[in-house]
C-alpha cells in the first residue's frame, strides 16, 4: 500500500487502498469466478436437492449420499462460497493493523527494503475524508453495496414463495426445516449490510473503503458472470 502511495501521482492514501484491493481481486478472480458459479448452480439444482431430501428423509446417510453425488454430478463445491471470504479475513485483519498502527510516522520505519519511506502519510481520501477514523458516508456506501450484492448473488425468490402459498397440503418436519433455512438465507440479505454498517463504523474508514471498493468489484464480476451463464444456457436451449 505504501508502495502504491509513493508511486501514484497525488500520493492519496485512498487511490492507494483502491490500488491494493484491485491487485487483491485479480489474484482472487479464479477462486471468485468457481465461487460465484457454484453458488448460481446450487440456486439451480434446488428443486433436485428437495426431491432427494423428500425421497430419503428418513435415511439421513443415504440422503448425504445422493446429495454428494448430486454435486459431483453437477461439478460443484457446496463450500467453495466460503473460500473468498476465509481467504480475506487475513487481508482485513492485516489492514486493519496498518490502519490502526501504520499512520504513525515511527511505523513506517518496518517497511520492506524495497520500498521507500516516504517520511509521513496523510490520511485524507481526496482532501476531507480521514481514512485512519470512521466515516458514516463510506459505511453506508459499504453496507448499501453488501446489500446489492448479496441480493444479486441470492436472486428472486418470489416465483418459489408463491408456489408455497398455493400448496395448502401439510408440510412434513423436512420440508418446514427446509422453509426455515430459506428463512435465515432470505435475512441475510439484510443482516450482512447492517453488520458492514455496522463494522465500518467501529473501525478505521480505510477498511470501509477496501470493503466498499472490493464488494463493487465482486458485483461487475458477478453481473458478468451470470450474464455469460445466461448466454450459454440461452444457446444450450437453442441447440
């Protein structure tokens, strides 16, 4: 980061976190792209989980079983969503302490060999945003675009929902477990924005601004993503 500070024109702090995070995404762009697909097609494939679950809901084992084989059929990591997220919480936790600690004079003496010191860092984004505290207007930025995109990501529900409401039958205890993990997925849509919010308020707005900024990046990607799906199955369909 400091690198990017002393080499960009301006030397602005906040040029300089944009500069890092996109670095930091074009690393992580295969392991986002297989994130971002498996995450599509276990959207796609829910009407089948359901059918297995329903088919084997008193045999837990075999029922795993068949949902393995479902994913391997289907070639997707159920995990994989995890992945890009485990792997950034070092990247936070890093900028985090260079945030807290690396706006001090003093700290700058610890810098790699290669990179020079430039004696002292302002923290100003663009003149009148202090990255080294809080800022309200960059954690409403980054709790407003973890909602777009946790909502892109997660898609519409509402053709689903209706056709729970037509069926008037008794659910089974599987199928009232299944509306319930439904549930908890459909609140995330607004618990991750207020915990951004939330997190971006409690530290340094430099981090509100990797996040703001990371978190835009992962919205082109995935809009990109899903409109090349789109375009393949549109085709498949053709043929």
């Amino acid at each position: 980061m400091v690198f990017l500070y002393n080499v960009i024109p301006g030397q602005d702090i906040g040029v300089a976190i944009i500069g890092v995070t996109l670095v930091t995404r074009i690393i992580l762009y295969p392991i986002n792209t297989k994130a971002i697909k498996s995450q599509k097609q276990l959207q796609e494939i829910q009407p089948m989980m359901k059918e297995v679950q329903a088919k084997y809901k008193d045999n837990k084992e075999k029922q795993a079983k068949e949902l393995m084989a479902l994913y391997q059929k289907h070639k997707i990591n159920p995990m994989s969503g995890c992945f890009p997220i485990l792997i950034q919480f070092p990247i936070l936790i890093a900028l985090y302490q260079v945030f807290l600690n690396g706006f001090k004079d003093e700290s700058l003496a610890i810098l790699y060999p290669f990179v020079a010191n430039p004696g002292h860092i302002n923290p100003m984004f663009f003149g009148f945003i202090n990255l080294s505290e809080s800022n309200i207007i960059l954690a409403v930025i980054a709790g407003g675009l973890q909602y777009f995109q946790t909502k892109m990501l997660l898609g519409n529900k509402k053709e689903e929902e209706k056709k729970k409401e037509d069926d008037k039958k008794e659910k089974t205890a599987e199928e009232k477990t299944q509306d319930f993990a439904q549930s908890m997925t459909k609140q995330m849509i607004y618990l991750m924005p207020v915990m951004t919010f939330v997190f971006a308020m409690t530290f340094p707005s430099g981090l509100a601004l990797y996040w703001a900024t990371t978190t835009l990046f992962a919205i082109i990607q995935q809009f990109f993503i899903m409109k090349k799906q789109k375009k393949e199955e549109s085709l498949s369909i053709v043929e």
